[in-house]
C-alpha cells in the first residue's frame, strides 16, 4: 500500500475531478431532457401545440402513446447515468495504469536508491528508461554517487597512506639501529652516519604529523584578520631562500606593500611556503621561481611559478588529494609527504579562495592564488 501511495493519491483526485465534471455534464443533460420533452410531452397531451411540425409534407407523426416523452426521459435518463459510471470507471483505471506506468521509473530510482550502501558505491541507477524531471533526478542522483563515491575512496586509502608514510621512516630507523648494532665495535663515523639517517626520518615523520594535525585542525582556526599578503611573501622567500641557494636556483618576489585581505595570517605564511618550498624542490639546477603579487578591483592573486621538472597531465588533477605524490617526484626521491598541497587546498577553502595550477613537464609549474581583497 505505501509503496503505491503517489500512484493511488494521484489517481483519486483524477477520480474526484472527473466524478465531478462527469455528475455536472449528467446532471445538465438530464436537466435539458427532462426541461425541453418533459414539457413538450404535457403541452402535447394538453394540446397546446402540434406534433413535429418540420415533418415533410404526406408523412404522418408516428403514433405516440400519451407517455412516450416521459418513457424516453426515463430511458434516456437511465441511460444517461449507467453510462457516467461505466465510463468513470474506465476513466479511472486507465488513470490508475498510466500513472503507474509514469511512476514505474521514479520506483525504479527509489530501489535503486535503496540498494546504496557503501560496498556498491560504483552502481549507477540505468538513465535509459527515464524521462524529464525523473531522468534529471537520476542524473543528479547518479552524480551524487560519483562524488560520494570519490570522497569514500580519499577517505578509505587516507588511514592506509597516513600509516604507510609514518612506516616507512621507522623501518628506515630500525634497519639503520641493526646495522650499528651487528658491528661490535661501531666507530665515530657510524654513530654519526646513523644519526644523520635518524635525523632524516624523524624529519620525515614530523612533517607528515603535521600535515595531519593542519588536515585535521584547520576547520577551527579562525580565518578573519586583516592580513597584508606581500610581507607574508617576502618572508616566506627569505626563510626558504637557504635552500633555493643549495639547489642553485633563482628565487625572487615582485609585488606592492598595501594589498590586504581577511584571513589567518600563519595559514597564508603556510600556503605560501608551501608553494615556494614545492617551486625549488621540485627544480633544476640553474632554475628560477618568481613569486608576483597582483591585484585588480576586488581580487589578491599570488602567482608562483618555477622552471623546474613540471607535471604530467593525469598527476596534475591529483596534486592536491592527501598523499598524492607523482611518479617523477618519487623516481627522483625528492623528500616529501605528499600533504603539502593538500594542505594548502583546504587553507583556501578556508579563506574563501581559490588555487589553480598549469604545468608541463620538462618545463615548468605555475601556482595561482585567489583572495577576495578588503
Ligand atoms: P610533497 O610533500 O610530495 O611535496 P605536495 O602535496 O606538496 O607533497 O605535492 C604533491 C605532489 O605534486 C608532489 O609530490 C609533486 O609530485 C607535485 N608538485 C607539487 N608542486 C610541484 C612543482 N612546483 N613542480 C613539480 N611538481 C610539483
């Protein structure tokens, strides 16, 4: 019963509308029968007026009975009803059948819907017997799916990456620690190789903590301060200028002091030495990343860009999911954790801003940050 509920309610108020419409159209074809041969039948037996006067000349009336008019109102009258209901009642199983036939596949959505769980996320409800609003509603359906679907799977491997990238520093710890220990008489030179390696993986692990806690803590940070965005710039270029220096490459920044948006300042630092700190890692011996600050009427746009190994296309729409790393990055074991831009992502949605990155391999790698200026 509840599963036809839509299917029954639209069929009885087609069913009251037409009853009614029916009862109406009767009653005023009984009224017009009864009004116009009902009087006609007494001013006949009363001999007021002649039989059928348009008869063509030499034909005679019929002969009629003194009731026949009202025999035929009845009859008519009779007849009149039988047939309201009979065709009502046609009318309203068909309504029934073909409201059910419009409604089969809106139930073909809903138990399709029903059969969602999280271990058939990749189903897709058919489109082919779908049409107007109910095939909108399955497209949207079936886009919610997807979405759902790929955030299911960034959560499902995020635990498994987070774990990975934690594992392997501490196995690289262990095996050095059994290295040092399987000699019996360990010298200056292996402590400090030992402790150089230790001192790696710790690097390692912390900046994959943190990434973590930022991932996890950023929801809470309250983002509404003026920032001015150009010495935020200038600062991240000096702190990593170190190591641009040891990669020999080219790091500089062009912009104006004034340029000022609402935000959390240590994140802004943080998006930008992120970038930067990406735009020398991932270089050349010889490059250069320039960073510019811009403005228009109402926008802040920080565009970092290097000359340094690129992106591949199909990595490039992945850069900024957790623990994503591109094969180039990993073959060329420059150190990393993959949660940098995953980072920087969410501290722009946090600020309302946008990031958006071009590159092409072998050649190069541009950042663009947008901010709703103040
Ligand atoms: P990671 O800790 O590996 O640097 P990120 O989240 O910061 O993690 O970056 C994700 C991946 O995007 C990197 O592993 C690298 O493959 C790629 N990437 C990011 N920035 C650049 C860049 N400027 N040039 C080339 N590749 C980059």
């Amino acid at each position: 019963m509840k599963k036809d509920t839509l299917q029954i309610r639209i069929t009885v108020i087609v069913g009251i509308i037409m009853t009614a419409a029916c009862l109406l159209l009767t009653a005023n074809s009984l009224f017009s029968a009864r009004r116009y041969y009902g009087d006609y039948a007494e001013l006949l037996e009363e001999g007021l007026v002649e039989y059928d006067p348009v008869l063509p000349d030499g034909v005679l009336p019929p002969a009629i009975e003194p009731d026949f008019y009202q025999t035929a109102v009845r009859k008519f009258s009779f007849q009149s009803v039988i047939a309201m209901m009979v065709i009502g009642i046609l009318a309203l199983a068909l309504t029934y059948a073909a409201v059910g036939r419009m409604l089969r596949s809106l139930k073909e959505l809903t138990r399709s819907v029903g059969e969602v769980n999280d271990g058939n996320l990749d189903r897709r409800v058919e489109l082919k017997k779908a049409q107007g609003e109910v095939l909108e509603l399955t497209d949207s359906f079936n886009r919610m799916l997807s979405r759902l679907e790929e955030a299911f799977l960034i959560q499902k491997s995020f635990a498994a990456n987070a774990a990975h990238e934690l594992k392997t520093p501490l196995s690289v710890m262990k095996s050095s620690l059994q290295v040092l220990e399987m000699d019996p008489n360990p010298g200056t030179e292996d402590y400090r190789e030992f402790m150089a390696d230790t001192k790696q993986s710790l690097d390692r692990i912390i900046k994959t903590v943190e990434g973590l806690l930022s991932l996890a803590n950023l929801k809470d940070v309250p983002a509404d301060s003026e920032v001015e965005v150009y010495p935020l710039i200038k600062q991240a270029v000096q702190e990593l200028s170190a190591a641009a220096h040891s990669g020999n490459v080219a790091l500089s920044a062009v912009g104006t002091d004034g340029i000022s948006v609402y935000g959390n300042p240590d994140l802004l630092y943080r998006v930008f030495c992120n970038l930067i700190e990406n735009a020398v890692k991932y270089n050349r011996p010889g490059g250069t990343v320039l960073v510019t600050l811009r403005q228009d009427a109402d926008k802040a746009y920080v565009e970092v860009a290097d000359d340094g190994i690129g992106i591949g296309e199909e990595a490039l729409s992945h850069i900024f999911e957790p623990f994503y790393r591109a094969d180039q990055s990993r073959s060329q074991k420059i150190p990393g954790s993959g949660l940098g831009l995953a980072v920087v992502k969410m501290i722009m949605e946090r600020h309302n801003g946008e990031i958006e990155a071009e590159s092409a391999v072998g050649e190069g790698t541009k950042f663009l940050v947008t901010l709703k200026k103040i």
